[in-house]
C-alpha cells in the first residue's frame, strides 16, 4: 500500500504535543489588526505589497488550499505586476519539472513548443492536475507568452517546476539529452538509472522494496548527477538550457529516490528532503537567469511561511520560506501568505481519487481565520514590520488552517491548523472572508 506522506499529519502531531501560551485577549488583537488591516477590492489596492516585494530578490507567494480561485487570481495579479513593474525574471510552482516545462516553452515561444497554453495544460496528466489545469493559469501563461514576445531569448520570463515529482518523465528527457549529446556516456547513465525504474516506474514499489530489502540505488543516482555536474564544467555549460535541463532532470531522479525513500521511514525527513530539492531548484533558477535575476516562487503556506514561527522547527522542520530567509537574508525575500475563512474548495478525500468541491467550515474559534473574519472590511490585507514583530499581542502562537490536496471538512478543527506567529511566517498576509473553487479547463 502506497504510504502518502502528507505533512498536513505530522503539523497535527505538532498542534498537539506543543503547548504554547496562546492569547486571550482577541477583543485587543481585532481593534489592533482594524487599523491595520489595508482594502483589498481592485489589483491596484496591491500597491503596497508590490513596492515592498519588488524590491527584494525573491518572492515567495502562498496559498492555505491547493484549490481556491481567489489565491490563484491574486497570485496571478502580483505575478504580473512585479514582472511587468519591477522586472521579475522567473516564476517557479509547486509542480513538478517535467510537466510544467511544457508551459515554460509555451510562454517563451519554443520551436517545441504547443500551440497554447490550454493545449499545454490539456496534456497534463499527473493528479493533482486541478492545480495546474485551471483558467488562471491558461490566463497567465498567454499573458507571459505575449509579455515574452519581443523579448531576447535571454530576457525571455520563464515559468517552472520546482517538485521533486515526476521522476520517471525526468528520466526519460534525461536519456533523451545523453543519447543525442553524450553518446559517450549514454549506456553508463542508462544502467545506473535502470536501477530505480526496474520496478514498474513505481516510485511507491520501489521505496517498500528498499524498507524491505535493505537496499538502495542512491549511489548510482548521485554518481549520475555528479557526472552531470562535471560535464557541464567541462564544457562551461552553466548557462546552456540543453545542459541546464539535463542536470535538473538528473537532480530530480536522484532527489526523488531520496525522497520515496525517506517517505517510508519518516515523514519529517522526506519532508525535508523535498524541501531541500525545491529550495536547490529555485537557487539553480536564480542563477541560470543571471546576476541581478529575481524570482516569484508559488507554494502553499506551508512551504513558504517560515517554519521558525511554528512548531515545526522545534521538530527540524525546514521549509523554503525558512532556507530562503537563511541562505539569502530577510530582507531579500518577501513572504505573502493567504487564508480565507469560509467558503468552497477543489479537494481530494484521500490520495490520488477523484477531485470535488468541498465546503469549508468557519475558522474555529480563536484562529487567524476566525479572529480576521471579525474585522468589518471584507476582503484586505495586513502589512507586517519590525515593530509588529515585537509586539506581544501578535507575537503569539494561533492557529492557522492549512488545506492540503487531501481534505475532510469534517475533520477540520482537528486535522488542518498550525500553530503559528503570523508577522514572523509572513511580510504580508492577504485575507479573503469567502472563497471559492478553481474552474477546470476542459
């Protein structure tokens, strides 16, 4: 049986087992965010959260669900107004590298590329494929591809993968490249791959033989990556795109192997394991676009609001909003989170079944959702600064309701908050009060 490693479980663990001092005087905390809280009706109420973001080199915008309209339309606003206004270089998703590339040719106009981006997005075909397969990205990716069109290759918006998923698709372009460009070295690559798609291309088959027999095709799939790694030095190829997709692709199959792996033993280190891949494919798009590129990365809450501000890291949880803030400074990464408190959702009831519109309940008493559904304005956002950072009514742990692929309504106030310091997770925070479900392209 497949072992889904679903971290929405493990943050429950957490809410659990962790008792902090949670605040008690909501009544203060709602006048506080009242004054503080900026409308959000029309795109151009986003002013203030493009002039602060468009400064930074990275941008990491959120989501609490994989599923609402509203978080994607808004993602889809502020993507296009720091790439139009503030010359943004690239957009990295929560998807994986292989499929999503296809999207990328599309907008940059690709002799291999589909014909449009509702073509491109018909063709996907791995679950969860509502993330992908809806109209606001067909929308944003005919924009990027007019944006695109009378630009230099090289100045050219990318939009790409940055999961750890789909392997076995990674391979096969793998093969592809080393068969066309290094003949050379094509049937040592093959074999060492053969190692881990022997069993059915099943990733799941192979990480319960692994747990069962006590091997593993780690080696050979680092010993892959390295020679890619090698190949592009040698031929100081760091900036080649044939060579830069031959090496994600190697990276993937490696970190995928790794991740499959881990799942069976521990959730928290294939978590991080995942994480570390996602965060190392953003670092590598920083670079492939050049010294002064900057990047918009899209991903749940969960990935992007650092995990310092949760019990999360009290457990070794990392995440790219943790690594980002780390590696690159704060004040080089700007962090938005989203929530809503009541509304409608597309979600699954377990992994990989059919998706469904799925109602969901008021915040519970006392989160971030319920205490912001208080505030009068209907729709807004919060800006957050170092003296919000120190203040001691927001500078305690709430819970914040976190809607995975795999949702049961019925479960919420148990299975789907985290406890977390909301100005430490996030630079900004945008509060939808209804939402509702993505429209799948058809």
């Amino acid at each position: 049986m497949k072992k889904i490693t679903s971290f929405f479980i493990v943050l429950l663990s957490l809410v659990i087992f962790y008792n902090p001092v949670l605040g008690n005087d909501n009544k203060h905390l709602i006048d506080f965010l009242s004054h503080k809280a900026i409308p959000l009706e029309v795109t151009a109420d986003l002013d203030k959260i493009i002039d602060r973001a468009g400064q930074r080199q990275l941008v990491l915008l959120g989501e609490s669900s994989h599923g609402t309209v509203e978080f994607y339309s808004l993602r889809v606003a502020i993507t296009k107004r720091l790439i139009s206004e503030k010359q943004f270089s690239f957009v990295a998703v929560e998807g994986d590298w292989p499929s999503i590339d296809r999207l990328n040719q599309y907008v940059k106009n690709m002799p291999s590329a589909l014909k449009s981006a509702k073509e491109v997005l018909l063709s996907f075909d791995r679950w969860p494929e509502w993330m992908w397969k809806n109209y606001e990205i067909e929308q944003l990716a005919e924009w990027l591809r007019e944006y695109n069109t009378d630009l230099p290759s090289d100045k050219k918006v990318g939009f790409h993968g940055m999961d750890v998923y789909g392997p076995w698709d990674a391979m096969d372009n793998l093969l592809v490249f080393t068969k066309k460009y290094l003949p050379l070295y094509h049937d040592e690559i093959q074999n060492k791959l053969q190692c881990f798609a022997r069993y059915d291309r099943n990733e799941w088959a192979y990480a319960e033989a692994v747990s069962r027999e006590g091997f593993s095709c780690q080696q050979g799939l680092i010993e892959v990556s390295n020679l890619l790694r090698t190949l592009v030095t040698i031929n100081n190829a760091f900036k080649d795109n044939e060579f830069f997709q031959a090496e994600q692709n190697a990276l993937i199959v490696k970190n995928a192997e790794d991740y499959y792996r881990l799942a069976i033993g521990n959730n928290l280190t294939s978590w991080n394991s995942r994480v570390q891949h996602m965060w190392l494919s953003v670092k590598r798009l920083l670079y492939f676009y050049g010294t002064n590129s900057k990047g918009i990365v899209w991903a749940h809450n969960t990935h992007v609001g650092d995990s310092r501000a949760t019990p999360m890291y009290s457990q070794g949880v990392v995440n790219i909003g943790s690594l980002s803030r780390y590696e690159l400074g704060r004040w080089r990464v700007f962090v938005v989170g989203f929530s809503t408190n009541e509304g409608q959702v597309l979600a699954a009831n377990s992994w990989e079944s059919t998706v469904e519109k799925m109602q969901i309940p008021s915040g519970v008493k006392g989160s971030y959702e319920d205490i912001l559904s208080k505030l009068k304005l209907h729709n807004f956002y919060l800006l957050f600064d170092h003296k919000d950072r120190k203040n001691p009514w927001l500078n305690q742990y709430r819970k914040h309701r976190a809607i995975g692929v795999v949702y049961n309504p019925k479960n919420d106030a148990l299975d789907n908050y985290v406890l977390s310091i909301l100005p430490q997770r996030y630079d900004a925070f945008i509060f939808i009060r209804h939402t509702n479900p993505l429209e799948l392209i058809e």
